[in-house]
C-alpha cells in the first residue's frame, strides 16, 4: 500500500507532519460537516412524507 507521503500527487500536500496534522484536521471537520447535511436532508424528506 502507497504511503499519501510518496504519492507524486497527494504528497506534496502531506510531506510534514504539520501538513498532514492540518489536512486531517480539515478532512475531519468536512467529514462532520457532510454527516450534519445528511442527517438534516434526511430529517426534511421525513417531514414532507409526513405532511
């Protein structure tokens, strides 16, 4: 399996620990971000099959 160090794209972005602490931490909070819309998404389909 390829380190994201070594890949000749991604790895310009994770080549320091600082980087990738910093990407991660982004990656992180779009994940939690995305989970939010979805759930909410969700709740708004559920209310309008209700009503």
């Amino acid at each position: 399996m390829i380190k994201l160090e070594e890949d000749p794209i991604l790895g310009r972005f994770f080549d320091t620990p600082e980087k990738k602490a910093k990407w991660l931490m982004r990656i992180k909070i779009a994940y939690i971000i995305w989970i939010i819309f979805l759930i909410i998404g969700i709740f708004f389909i559920l209310v309008s099959w209700i009503l």
